[in-house]
C-alpha cells in the first residue's frame, strides 16, 4: 500500500488537472491499451502488480492494492479512495503511536514527581524524627544536670549540717535559718525554718544556762577535765569564760563541771 501512496502522489494528486494522456507520460511500468474491453468488464477486476495502468474509453485505470491485499484496477475515484483510507491509516496509527509515547513519557515524569517527593517527604520525616531525639536528649540532659546540682547542693548542705544544737552552740551559732550554712531540718523540730532556737526565740533546742558571774581564771586556762578545773577553784565553767571546753560539757547546756 505505500507503493500505492507513493505513485499517488506522483502521479494522481499532482496531475489532477491534467488530462488522462498526460498523467501516463511519467509513469514507468507496463501500459496495456485495451481497446477492447469496457468500463464495466474491467472495474475491479484483479491485475498483476501496482503500478501498472491501463487507459479505457479515456478513464485511466491503476492496478491498486485493496485493503485486503488483492490488486485490482481501480478508476482514479476508488483509487483515491484507498489511498485516502491508507493515508488516514497511517495517520491514525501515527497518532496512536505518538499518544502511547506521551502517555509513557508522562507516566514516567509523575513516577518521578511521585518517587521525589517521597524521598523528600521521608528526608524531612527523617530531619523531624532526629530534631525531636536531639531536643528529647538535650531535655534529658538538661534534667539530669538540674538534678546532679541539686543533689550537690544538697550534699554540700548535709556536709555542712550540724549533727546537734551542742555542736552548733560549740561553733557559737544558734537560731540558725533555712538555707544557712549548718541549717539542719532534722534539728528544727517546730519546723518553722529555724534550727537550734535559742530561749528568745521560742525554739526548742536546749536552752543556754543563764551564766552567772565567776571567777575569772587565768587568761589562758585549760582544764584537762574537771579534776583540774576544781582544783584551780574555777568551777563551774561557763561557754565563754577562758577554760571552758566543750570536753567539759557533758551535756553540752554551756555550763561544765557543774557538780
């Protein structure tokens, strides 16, 4: 069939203002003048080949192709047409072929899009899922250190806690508030932030002993125990005076060698 179209076009569309005389000049093939036969007897009728033509009564007929692969003589009208419906044909097919190419090129730029955007989609996942592990550790981590100087603080704090009010009043101290140095919890028994009251402020602590005058003892006294401060006549002793020992006191009310 396209041996058909070719001969068309170089025959029968461009001459088709030529006559039928001058249409057959170009043409290269077999000729058979048939003066004989009519237009009736020879209209598709099988021939040999394409390309052949025969002249009847002044109506040109060309060996064509059908659509079923059988050549016939056919006048320049059906002639055209077939070639018409190859034409359409091959444009059809063109056309079918151009779609299905579109459509592929098409459906691989979507896959694409679609495999791009789940990649990025699961990179800024990925980018979420590590900002929040990240922000979890430093919060974590934040914690920990919160907890770790407050348990320093409080180690430092039970450091330097006073075991008793003897050994606050040892060191001179007394009435001592919370968040002090030396403020013990344990020795705050009214639990008003104040430890080892003394008898002004309504604690609880032992009282100091209200110290009478004494004889004063040499400036630089010191009793081994209460033997030796009897003896040197400076008993009782009193926290403060000069000789005065926490040794001395017994029962740590700031008063040794009482009796």
């Amino acid at each position: 069939m396209f041996g058909v179209l070719a001969f068309v076009l170089g025959l029968v569309v461009t001459g088709a203002s030529a006559t039928a005389e001058e249409k057959l000049e170009p043409v290269t093939g077999s000729f058979t003048a048939s003066p004989s036969p009519s237009v009736s007897t020879v209209a598709f009728t099988e021939c040999d080949s394409e390309g052949m033509i025969q002249g009847i009564n002044g109506e040109v007929y060309i060996c064509t192709e059908d659509q079923d692969g059988v050549f016939l003589w056919m006048d320049r009208d059906d002639h055209d047409k077939v070639v018409a419906a190859v034409i359409a044909e091959e444009e059809a097919r063109k056309a079918a072929e151009a779609k299905k190419v579109a459509e592929e090129k098409k459906a691989k730029e979507e896959a694409a899009e679609k495999a791009a955007a789940e990649k990025k989609a699961k990179a800024e996942a990925a980018k979420k899922a590590e900002a929040k592990r990240k922000a979890l550790e430093e919060r974590k981590a934040a914690e920990e250190a919160k907890r770790q100087a407050r348990a320093e603080r409080e180690a430092e704090a039970q450091a330097n806690r006073y075991a008793s009010c003897t050994d606050a009043a040892n060191d001179g101290l007394s009435n001592i508030t919370s968040g002090s140095r030396g403020y013990n919890p344990e020795l705050d028994s009214d639990g008003d932030g104040v430890a080892c009251e003394d008898s002004s402020g309504g604690g609880s602590g032992p009282a100091p002993v209200e110290q009478p005058a004494a004889p004063a003892p040499a400036p630089a006294a010191y009793y081994a125990n209460c033997t030796a401060a009897k003896a040197a006549g400076a008993a009782p002793l009193y926290r403060g005076n000069p000789g005065y020992g926490s040794h001395l006191d017994s029962d740590g009310d700031g008063a040794a060698c009482e009796s």
